[in-house]
C-alpha cells in the first residue's frame, strides 16, 4: 500500500481512497460515463519504450488524467526509464 499511496500522492491525489470507497457506491450510468470519459481523453504518444519516464493514473472524481514521473531506478519492459 505504501507504493500506491506514494503514486498517487506524487499525481496530488491524497484522497484516492475515499474517492475508490465513493465509485464503489456509483450506478452503472454515473461509471459509464466515467470511462466514455477516461477514454475519450487519453492523448497518445507513440515513442519507443526506453523513452517513457511517466505512466498516468485517472481521477474518476475530477474525470482527469494525471501525469507521474517514474522512480529513477524504474524499468519498463526490461529497459531503464529515460531521464
């Protein structure tokens, strides 16, 4: 747990719980237009893997994306993260 509180603090997110806690009591419209939402505004970007030194994590709440950096010490598919 003290990984994904880590996460989500570094992303601003220090209520992450209680928001998990609140989409658990959410009808399957409110959590369908959530997703449509998720999805709609992924932006893509296509580079090689040894170039990814961020992952996103999504704020259901606000319906946002969040950007964070990854640890320095970070692999991805077996490659180091660029800095």
């Amino acid at each position: 747990m003290m990984l994904l509180d880590s996460v989500h603090e570094r992303a601003g997110l220090f209520a992450w719980r209680d928001t998990n806690r609140q989409v658990l009591d959410w009808n399957i419209e409110k959590v369908n237009v959530t997703v449509r939402a998720a999805v709609k505004s992924i932006q893509l970007a296509e580079v090689g893997v040894e170039h990814c030194n961020q992952f996103a994590l999504f704020d259901p709440e606000a319906r946002q994306w969040h950007l964070v950096d990854l640890p320095p010490d970070t692999t991805v598919f077996g490659k180091g993260a660029a800095r």
